[in-house]
C-alpha cells in the first residue's frame, strides 16, 4: 500500500466516546493483567532468545540501557524500526524477542531492527519524578514480590525517573548512528497496548526521526474519564508504579502531550504515515477458552473503543496517510499483536528509509 490515502480494514461499527465512561475503570479494575503488553495466548512461535541479535547498551540518565539490535539482511543502514514493548516489560529481553519472530519476519524484509529492554509501566514517557508512594524513598522494601508489592522497591522509574522519551529519541538515537552507522531520520516505530500510543507520541514530537508510527490495540485516548484511574491501576499491578510520578493530575499538558487523541493534529501536520489496529475482542482458535483469554477479550474490548475514537478524531481534522486494521477476531495478546505486524510489514516497508 503505497501513497498518500486513508484505508481501512475489516468491519466494526463506531462506538461512541460516552461509552468508555462505565467501563474503562470496571473493565481493568477487573482484569488481573490490565492494559498490559504481556498477556500469553498459544499458537504463537515462542522465539524467547533469538541469536541473530546483540546487545546493544548505551548510557543514559536512567544507568545503562539495553537494547538488542537485529541486522537487515541485505547489510543495508538506511531502514531502522524501532519495537516498542508491553506495560510488563521485562530487564532481559523484549517481548517481541520473547514471544514472537518479529525480528526474524523484519530483517527479511531488509529492516533493521532496534529493541530497546526494560521499561515496564514507563509508557515510553518522560516522568515528572521517580516513583515514590506517601513520600516514601525507594529501596525501602526489597520487592520481592510482584505488582503492588514492589512499590517501595528501587531500580529504574523508582531510584530514578524514567526518561525513555529522551532515551529513545537522544541517547539511543545518537549511540546508532555513531556506534552502528544507522539512519536517525525517516526512521519507522511501533508498539502494542501501553506502547501503541507511545509510538504515535514520538513520532507526533520527533517527526526528523519518526516518519511511521504504528499502534496494535493501544491507549489511544487517555483523557475520556476513568482512564486515568484505570492506568493507576494497571501501574501498580505492573510493578508497583505511581501514575502521578509520570504525570500529576494537575499538569493537564504533561497529560495531554501522552494522549493521541490530544496531539492528533501534530500528526497529521508531520503528515506520519500510520497503521493503527484493534482487534475486536472475540477470540482467535488459537487463543483457547481459558481465563487468560477472557481477561484479553475485555481489555482488547477497551482498546478498540480507544483507537476507534482516535480514528474520528483524525478524519475530523482530515487525517489521512493512515491504514487501519480492525480484524474480526483478536484480542489482547500476542497472537493478534503478531498478526498486526505480518499485516504492518509490507507497508511499513514501503514508506521508512
């Protein structure tokens, strides 16, 4: 698919905004893994440690980083993506290493590709200040455990304020191109759930880096009421983070520069390519009956009345330059988000480099 244009995917009705209202916060304060990026399904090829990969580490404010970079298979170093992970982010490896053959599928197509590791509930953004609760100081519990319990815990977002904006678009960028001989313009990103928005966000501010930005089933309009509420619980279910850390209920601009309903005009004046997808919240064959995939069903549910309201947004400001997917079965996991890519990669192909 190539060109300027708007094109979209499979068949779904329009939900309105009010919708959300009742059940944004019912449905994650319902979900055991709510609005994550790690809820398993089957039928994926589970890759885990893909050995055409290196560790890539670069300073930053956070302590060193991880990345793991994935090699075009023509050699070439003009055509970089950039693969956002889930709100559950793991230290060791990226979820698209971990659960899927991503990388393997993009440098096929002749695209390098770069993983940053770690940032779980970062949501990609630029915190305000390290993650502390009733003023306690992080390190105080050895957090141990997981969600809620390693509040007090220190590490990353904790001893420190997350700045993955400024690493992803500063530190990183700068260490490929110097260390690596990559291109840091026309340069793609995507990601899923937590990350999706993420990746229109730094396309929508750094438009000399990001010319596509691609969003499977995220947070697409973080302001309709209950949301916030529902990203504070996530937070802390996924490590124990505090949301006002990120961003305080009273700077409505730290929120707003989060939300792709909100800076959805930046994007359509950067004229980004985008390929936006949800999918419908009914399960795939693959995904089994079980509880994990009736906790996808709901969020993915979530997810699509988000990204369908971005998508009134943006035609209402004459948006285009976009293709959106919105499949018949899918739901929040990674057999969709798997899926989303194979779809994204001839397109996304067509317009980076």
């Amino acid at each position: 698919m190539r060109g300027v244009g708007m094109f979209v995917r499979g068949q779904h009705n329009s939900r309105p905004r009010r919708w959300l209202r009742g059940t944004v916060l019912s449905l994650a304060l319902a979900a055991t893994v709510p609005l994550g990026g790690t809820v398993a399904g089957t039928g994926v090829a589970h890759a885990a440690f893909d050995p055409s990969g290196f560790d890539f580490w670069v300073d930053s404010s956070m302590g060193p980083i991880k990345s793991r970079i994935f090699r075009a298979a023509d050699g070439n170093t003009d055509r970089v993506v950039y693969a956002l992970d889930g709100q559950r982010a793991r230290d060791d490896l990226n979820g698209w290493e971990i659960e899927t053959d991503a990388a393997r599928a993009l440098t096929a197509a002749n695209i390098n590709v770069v993983m940053p590791v770690g940032g779980q509930s970062s949501w990609y953004a630029d915190w305000t200040s390290a993650s502390t609760f009733l003023g306690v100081p992080a390190g105080t519990s050895g957090g141990t455990g997981s969600g809620a319990t390693q509040a007090l815990s220190g590490g990353p977002g904790k001893s420190t304020p997350y700045k993955w904006e400024t690493f992803l678009t500063t530190d990183l960028r700068n260490a490929v191109r110097d260390r690596l001989g990559f291109s840091v313009t026309r340069n793609g990103i995507f990601g899923l759930s937590m990350s999706g928005g993420a990746a229109l966000m730094m396309a929508a501010f750094h438009p000399d880096q990001f010319a596509y930005a691609g969003s499977f089933s995220g947070a697409l309009s973080l302001s309709v009421p209950g949301m916030r509420e529902a990203i504070r619980v996530a937070m802390l279910d996924c490590g124990g983070f505090n949301v006002e850390a990120m961003a305080a209920a009273k700077d409505t601009g730290k929120w707003q520069h989060l939300d792709p309903y909100q800076f959805a005009p930046k994007l359509k004046a950067n004229n980004t390519r985008l390929y936006i997808s949800a999918g419908s919240g009914l399960p795939q064959s693959v995904d089994g009956i079980n509880a994990a995939t009736v906790n996808a069903m709901g969020i993915e549910a979530v997810a699509l009345v988000g990204t369908k309201s971005f998508q009134t947004r943006y035609a209402g400001l004459g948006g285009g330059n976009v293709v959106y997917d919105f499949p018949a079965l899918g739901v929040h996991n990674w057999n969709n988000w798997n899926a989303e890519l194979t779809r994204m990669i001839p397109d996304l192909s067509a317009h980076i480099g």
